[in-house]
C-alpha cells in the first residue's frame, strides 16, 4: 500500500484487489493513535471508519496514518490489514 501526494491530499493505492463477499475500511489517525485491527475487529461507520473512496482518493496532514481494512460486507470480522503514512498534500 502506497501514498502519494495529490493537490489537497493524497491518493492511496492498494495493490490487492477487494476479495469477494468483502468491503473496504479506512481511517486516517496520528501516528501514536493507530487502531488495533484484530481478526475479529468490527470496522463499521459506528465506529469512525469510513466506506473506501473509489479513486483511493483521502484527505489528512503530513504523517498522519491510514490504516485500510477488508472486512465482512456487515462490518465487523476484519480480513486484511495495510497502513501507510501519508505525505504533504500538493498546493
């Protein structure tokens, strides 16, 4: 999982496509307040996760974390697990 600078924030690849029966999770976190994601772990919006956007596209600071996570469609049972630390948004 990479991230990359874009104009207003960054853009997050990840190279593994979403497995079928799965969703995709993020949430965008200061270093030191990284979410422990367990086998089990529910990453639903109740939660402060957020649906993954389509062009990978985000919004946070110069290092922050994003932490992207596959689960079941429900929310809860995560599967995959990926962190990235993103860069200085473009102007």
């Amino acid at each position: 999982m990479t991230a990359a600078a874009r104009k207003g924030g960054q853009t997050v690849t990840v190279r593994e496509a979403i497995a079928s029966g799965l969703q995709r999770r993020y949430k965008i976190t200061a270093a030191n307040a990284k979410p422990t994601v367990d086998y089990d772990t529910v990453v639903d919006t109740a939660s402060g996760w957020l649906a993954w956007p389509a062009n990978g596209q985000v919004s946070g600071t110069a290092g922050q974390i994003v932490t992207v996570v596959d689960s079941t469609t429900s929310g809860a049972n995560a599967r995959a697990k990926g962190e990235a630390t993103l860069p200085d948004p473009t102007a």
